[in-house]
C-alpha cells in the first residue's frame, strides 16, 4: 500500500513538472514569434535558432504524450482481455 501511494504521489509530481515545462514553453514560444514577425527587418540568427530549439522540445513533449496515452490505453485493454470477470459457484 505505501508503495503505490509514493508511486502515485511521484507520477503526480512528474505529471504536473512536465505540464508546467509544457505551458513554459509555449509561452515562451508564442513570445518569440511574436517578436521575429513584429516587423523587424533585422535577421536575427540567435532568435530563429532559439524558436526551432524550442520548437523540437515542444514537438517530442507532444509525442512522449502520445505514447503514453498509447501505452495506458493498451494496459487497459490487456487488463480486460486477460482478467475476465470472476465468477462465484456455489
């Protein structure tokens, strides 16, 4: 029992760690595009880099997503599959 509550008090944890870092970034992205289409016509190298970087961060965040979902759903079906219902005879 104490086992799963400090897994799920970590997992939690993690969870939420990973939506914070997820809202940062776009913040921060949304910000950067902001400021390279304001209209300025200085090329600014530093700046494109920095929005790709963060681009690709956001993009695997998105696909760590995915498999989870995948991963989840398919313990859930296993879960069924190889557990049938128990049934009591008296």
């Amino acid at each position: 029992m104490e086992f799963r509550s400090e897994t799920i008090s970590y997992s939690k944890a993690k969870c939420k760690e990973f939506k914070n870092r997820e809202t940062y970034l776009q913040g921060k992205l949304d910000a950067l595009d902001n400021e390279i289409c304001r209209g300025n016509n200085h090329f600014n190298q530093q700046l494109l880099d920095e929005y790709e970087s963060i681009k690709t961060e956001l993009k695997d965040i998105n696909e760590k997503k995915g498999k989870e979902a995948m991963f989840h759903s398919k313990a859930r079906w296993l879960k069924k599959v190889r557990n049938p219902p128990i049934i009591f005879s008296i």
